[in-house]
C-alpha cells in the first residue's frame, strides 16, 4: 500500500496495488503466500529495479522478486531461494529483510527465534 506522508494518519487515503498493477483505494493484490514476518523492499540503483525480499514460512527460505516499476510487479518473476538458514527443530524463521546491496553482493538480515536475534548474511549476486 502507499500513501503521501502528510496523509498517514488517515486511513481513508490509503491506496492498494492490484493484482493488474494499478493503484486502488478499494482493491487489493495478493502477490505471496507465505512471508514471515516483514518483508523488505528497495530500489537497487545500478540494476535499476526493485527489489521485494521476504522469508517464506512454508519453505523457511529467504527469497525474491524483482521488477522494474509497479505496473510490472504482479508480472514480475519470483525468485528461488537467495539463502536457506541451517534447519533447526522447533524454530521457524521470519522477517528477512535486505539491509543494502553493493555491485557484487546483497546484505540482509532474518530473526532467529532461538536467539531472538537478527542474523546478518552476505549474499553473492
């Protein structure tokens, strides 16, 4: 969703990207179906797209879609797995976000509920 920031505190302005790419204060897109947690988004200057990075709950990997304008976003392929965490029993990991990018690499972070800590991971493009 999105809204100006000096409408934030009214809901009624808010608007919603649909699954045709367009903007709506009524309609709603579904694009995953099982993040974990929050997810990040960011505009990655030197391939000029961006990017979506999110946990799944189902597969505990963290994963991707990239696009090049929201228009495209619905469209948009996603990506397999960027890094799975090592399995551990009882713990599901969430909230994988991207922290930021250089020309060869992607920094994120995800919480491990056994510690209860981010874990901060350096993924090779």
């Amino acid at each position: 969703m999105r809204v100006r920031p000096r409408h934030i505190e009214d809901l009624s302005r808010y608007e919603f990207l649909t699954s045709r790419g367009k903007w709506s204060a009524k309609e709603r897109g579904y694009f995953f179906d099982d993040v974990g947690g929050e997810a990040s988004l960011v505009y990655d200057p030197a391939k000029k797209v961006f990017r979506i990075i999110y946990m799944s709950f189902a597969s505990q990997e963290i994963k991707a879609a990239e696009f090049s304008d929201f228009s495209a976003f619905a469209r948009a392929p996603r990506a397999g797995p960027l890094y799975t965490p090592p399995a551990r029993k009882g713990s599901l990991y969430y909230s994988a976000k991207e922290i930021f990018s250089d020309g060869g690499n992607i920094y994120l972070i995800y919480m491990d509920p056994a510690i209860y800590q981010p874990v901060l991971v350096r993924v090779p493009r």
